[in-house]
C-alpha cells in the first residue's frame, strides 16, 4: 500500500480507506457496498440496480432535487453503478467541500426514504432501461452470452433483472434488501483528494447507520452445469452481434497478470491481433475487441464483433483460428510480450490521474481483494510476466474444449 493511502477499520466493520493528493483541489468519495445482483434470490432479481435508483430519490430530510442542487450548484457530480459483486455511490466535488459529499451519501446510503411514489415512477425509468438495453444489441449479446456461460447461476443473469421481476418487486422488497445487506461491515469508504485521513474517518463515523451485521453467505459458482455452447437470439436488425469466449479464472488469481496481457494481446487495442486481422486487413468489423469477466470464484475470457450477418461465420472462424493458433504456440511473440506490458503499465498510469479514478481503485481492489497494491506492485508484477506465464494461464484458460458462442441478429 502507498505511503499516501491510508486504512481504518471502524467497530462497526466499515473500512475506511483514503488517498491523499494535495495537489488536486477536489475530492472524490464512494460507498461501495458489497452486495450486487448476483445476491439476490430469483424472484428479487433486479433489487441492487432498483436501490441503486431509489436512493438518489430522497431522504426523510433530503428531496431528490435538493440532493441534485447541493452537488451541482458547488459544480460538483453524482453518480452509481451496479454491477454483478457490488454497488457503489460516489460524488466528486472541490474539496472545500469534503463534508458535504459525507453528509450527502452518509444520508442515502443509511436513511434514504423510499417513498411508495418513487418506488413506482423509478419502476417505469428502469422499464425504460430494459427496453434500452433490449434495442441496443451491442448490450443484449453481452447478457446472452453471460446467460449461456454461466447458465442456471446468478452471475447470469442481468443486472438490471427483467421485466417480470421488476414489475412484480414491491417497495416492503426492496426495503427488506436494502436492511439486511446494506449494513457497515458490508461497505467500504474509499476518498481521495486533498484531504485529511483522520477528517474523513470521523465525518464517516458521525453520519454512520444502518443495522449492525455482515452480507448473507453468497452462493458460489461450483462450476455446474457446464456452459452451453450456442446461444442465439434472433432480431431484424442491420448487423450481427457475436461474442465467442470460455470460461477463465477469478477475480484475485495469482494468473490474472499473464492473463491481463494476453488479453491485450488478442483484442485489447488497435495493435491487437484480433483488430488487425478483422478490421484492418479484411474490413468484416467496425467493433472488435476482447475483454475479461472476472468474479470472486470464476470468470469469462471473450471476444465482441458486430459484423454483416453473411460475414459472422467468417469473423467467428478467425477468432476461433487466432484462438487455436495461441494454444498451439504456447503462448505470444516476445514482441507482442513486451508491447502488451508497455500499454497496460503505461494505461495505469495515465488512468490514475484524477481523484476520481484513484478513489474508485482503492475502494474497488479494498472491497474486492481485501488490499490495495500500490501502483508500482501492479506494474512490477504487469513486468515480471514471462514466456512461461503466458503458456501456463493459455493452457489453464484457452486449453479446454468448453467454448461459448453467442450471436443476436438476424435470423440464420
């Protein structure tokens, strides 16, 4: 951890975590809290992104809209995000400002008022966010493909649940979620800015709440069943959308360097094989890349490419081909090697550049590593990977037979 960053573990079990930065003049705090999507029971599917909502409606002492003026009449702003694992509440505002981001998401995150009438209006906006997501097939095939990688298990499922779910969740649900996960010991504090420490942990303890407790045991992916192989979903739209992956490793493996950079390898940039010979040299895609899901126990490797639907099977073929051709090489050139640990440690750095992106680092790896490297670990151990490193995770990862094809578009 950085001499700058700082950690205090409060009775409750909240963990406040802070960077600091004098030379910025702003701050940037999050709630993460963990508890997301994956924790809900089937028919609550949807209940973290519909909280996500509602608590930026209003306190029993505070309106939506007063919550909106406070933060943006200082030029500040507000936002949340769910995901799979967690939820996180966060608000970047200048740093004469430090008590009032406390104040303002001590307040949502421990009393929000989730009035009956907001419940209902915010139904409709995340109806409205379903259907979005249902017109937006760069979107969709991403949760057809989680669906079919990882069927029958929540880490599936979406996280903005489904119509039926979300129509049916009552305010007394969504009350219930929120009382018994949203306690301390299930949040992490992170700030970074120009700030004190010592400042930020007593403004967290004066607006602390919520029922004392830890987050319900999760259900763990034991790895049944096994992904489906094709999934397909039919729409009359211009291109179609394929996602072609298998099942990697989890979030905190010692592999997930070498696995970072072959990642980069295959589809991480405009350099990328995967760009190169799709877009560049055969024009099939506007879109291409590979990206990685990563979970407590699990996670996904995959590549993304929306193509004319008369070249899906050939752009599917060269991503199986390049695939192939790793696992039979063992591995990448030492050229490739070198340029893909030059761009994720030159990208970190030029990432971390704000209070913003250096709160949401800290709070992330707190909640979902239980430690915070610092910057130069993450880059000494992105250097350290070797040929061998880079055999081991393609045989770990890319060795096995169970592979996952998703497409939306038209009918084939």
């Amino acid at each position: 951890m950085s001499h700058d960053v700082a950690l205090t573990c409060l009775d409750s079990g909240a963990r406040v975590i802070t960077e600091r930065l004098p030379h910025l003049r702003s701050i940037a705090v999050g709630y993460w809290v963990g508890t997301g999507s994956r924790d809900e029971p089937d028919e609550l599917a949807g209940a973290s992104h519909f909280l996500e909502h509602l608590l930026f409606k209003g306190t029993d002492g505070r309106t939506a809209a007063d919550i909106a003026d406070a933060v943006e009449s200082i030029g500040g702003d507000m936002n949340a995000f769910t995901t799979h694992e967690f939820t996180t509440y966060y608000v970047r505002l200048p740093d004469r400002a430090l008590a009032l981001a406390f104040e303002i998401l001590s307040d949502i995150m421990w009393s929000p008022a989730l009035r009956p009438d907001d419940v209902e209006s915010e139904r409709q906006v995340i109806l409205e966010e379903i259907a979005m997501r249902d017109d937006t097939p760069e979107d969709l095939v991403h949760d057809l493909f989680s669906s079919a990688m990882f069927p029958d298990h929540p880490i599936g499922r979406e996280v903005v649940g489904s119509r039926e779910t979300i129509g049916a969740m009552h305010r007394d649900d969504i009350a219930g979620f929120h009382a018994q996960h949203y306690s301390p010991s299930n949040v992490v504090i992170a700030a970074a800015g120009n700030l004190d420490h010592d400042e930020v942990v007593a403004l967290v303890e004066a607006g602390l709440g919520g029922a004392p407790g830890a987050r319900p045991r999760r259900t763990l992916h034991d790895g049944k069943p096994a992904p489906r192989a094709l999934a397909i979903l039919d729409r009359p739209i211009e291109q179609t959308h394929v996602i072609f992956g298998m099942r990697a490793i989890r979030r905190d493996d010692p592999d997930r360097y070498p696995l970072s950079v072959l990642n980069q390898v295959l589809g991480g940039g405009m350099s990328s094989r995967l760009f190169q010979e799709v877009r560049e040299r055969r024009g099939l895609a506007y879109s291409v890349y590979s990206f990685r899901a990563a979970y407590e126990e699990t996670g996904a490797l995959a590549v993304y490419a929306g193509t004319s639907p008369e070249h899906a099977d050939d752009v599917l073929g060269i991503v199986r081909d390049e695939f192939d051709r790793i696992v039979r090489d063992s591995g990448v050139t030492p050229r490739e090697l070198d340029a893909a640990k030059g761009n994720l440690t030159g990208s970190l750095a030029l990432g971390l550049e704000s209070s913003s992106s250096r709160m949401h680092r800290i709070g992330r790896s707190l909640l979902t590593l239980g430690e915070v490297p610092s910057v130069d670990d993450v880059v000494a151990e992105i250097e350290a990977v070797t040929d061998d490193d880079i055999a081991r995770v393609v045989d770990r990862v890319l060795g096995g037979d169970d592979r996952t094809t998703a497409l939306v578009g038209p009918p084939r």
